[in-house]
C-alpha cells in the first residue's frame, strides 16, 4: 500500500486483523454449536429408524 500513510496503512492492517479474528470465532462457534446440537440429533433419527424397521413405532 505504497500510496497510504503509514497511520491510515496500520488502521488497515489492524481492521482486517480484526475481521480475520471475528471470523475465526464466528466459525468456531458455529462449529462448536452445530456439532452439539446436529450430533444427538442424528443419533435419535438412527434410533427411531431402527424403532421403525423393527415395528416398534405405531402411529
């Protein structure tokens, strides 16, 4: 950034530092979350498939 004074250049840098840093926790977050949430999630469909396919679920 050849035209930027270095004041302006450091905003900059420390702008796009800290978006890279929101974004990382954005993603870690979500990851976090959805592995909590989706994991037991899953685990109850497989069970009420394997309840259904044994013709232990009724409507």
């Amino acid at each position: 950034m050849p035209g930027l004074d270095p004041v302006r250049r450091g905003a900059l840098v420390d702008g796009a530092w800290a978006a890279g840093r929101a974004a990382l926790l954005a993603w870690a977050l979500w990851l976090g979350l959805s592995t909590a949430v989706l994991t037991p999630v899953a685990s109850d469909v497989e069970a009420f498939r394997a309840d259904l396919a044994a013709g232990r679920v009724t409507s």
